[in-house]
C-alpha cells in the first residue's frame, strides 16, 4: 500500500497559517513540512518552489474572499437586503481561519505595503468586493454616496474592529455589531 501524500490544499493552508503568524518571511518549506507532520519532499511534488507556493496562497485567498464568497451569497436569491444579511452572516462565520479570516487580510495588508504584487492583487481582491457591496446597496440606496460611504463602513468595520479596543458603553462587541449591521441595511 502506497503512503498517502499530504493534498496540495493543506500546505496552502499551513501556508496561509505561516503567512498570519509571521508575514511572507515565516512560510519556508521546512517549517511547513513540519507543522503538517511530514517530509519536506512532499512540497516539491505540488509546488515547483516558494514562489509558487506563495503564488497560490494569494490565489486561494483571493478565491476564496471574492469568488466563493459571492457565489454563496448569490445561490440565496433574494433582493439587495437579503443578499447583504447573507452576506454579513456568512462572514461573520469565518472565525479567524487561515483561509478567509481577518488575520490572513491583515497579513496580506501587511505584505502588500512591501511588495507592489502583492498590493496590485490586494487592489483587485478589494476592488471586487467594494463593487459587490455597491450592486447590493444599490438595490435599495438611490443615492451614489450614500452607496459609497455604506461600502466604506462595510468594509471598514470587516478590517477595522479587530484593531479598536474601546469597550462599548456597556455593550458587547457582538451587540454593537449587531447594531451596525441594522444601521446600515436601513
């Protein structure tokens, strides 16, 4: 019986992972293989070095944050409001995994500010998403910037809030959250 080879998904993974903990410098192919509990041999079947692999990280990333993201929100149905609810609960769902969670974005974020690729791909994926949130509150907000500063918020609130340590006047993070959402589906 042959030995079953790690799938290419999870050293993107464990990629993502190191990327979180310690920027693009911590994902090294040692390491990875370590983590994962296997030869570093395995990697080079997948990936044809550390370029590639960090490559298809973005890749996946940006899949993963855009495309899948949409794709879900969009097999729904519904109008403008109800797309956003799902959308809003879909991401609330991620957690913080190394995939689709704030701190893999605050890692690329980080990336991007030394690395002009990077930043390019950040714009795209960024790009994309503020356009999705204009095409959902359009569908019930007339005025061009009230659409924009809607995004904005939207968009601010998913990277921003893991950075404010205010308490919330006897609220919890979760209520306020809560009342953000209700605000800007009005």
């Amino acid at each position: 019986m042959g030995v079953t080879r790690t799938p290419r998904g999870k050293w993107i993974e464990e990629g993502l992972r190191a990327l979180s903990a310690g920027g693009p410098e911590a994902v090294r192919i040692e390491p990875l293989a370590q983590a994962l509990g296997v030869s570093k041999g395995g990697f080079y079947g997948y990936f044809g070095n550390r370029d590639a692999l960090l490559t298809e990280m973005l890749d996946t990333w940006e899949h993963e944050v855009t495309e899948r993201v949409i794709e879900q929100v969009e097999s729904g149905g519904g109008d403008g409001r109800a797309k956003l609810e799902r959308l809003f609960t879909i991401v609330a769902s991620f957690g913080d995994g190394p995939m689709t969670g704030t701190t893999a974005d605050l890692a690329i974020r980080d990336w991007a500010r030394r690395d002009e690729a990077v930043a390019q791909r950040l714009r795209r994926v960024d790009n994309r998403r503020m356009e999705y949130l204009r095409s959902l509150f359009r569908s019930f907000c007339p005025d061009e910037d009230d659409v924009e500063v809607r995004c904005m918020i939207t968009f601010s609130v998913r990277i921003g809030t893991h950075f404010i340590a205010a308490d919330h006047g006897g609220r919890s993070r979760v209520e306020v959250m809560e009342l953000t959402r209700q605000w800007l589906l009005r």
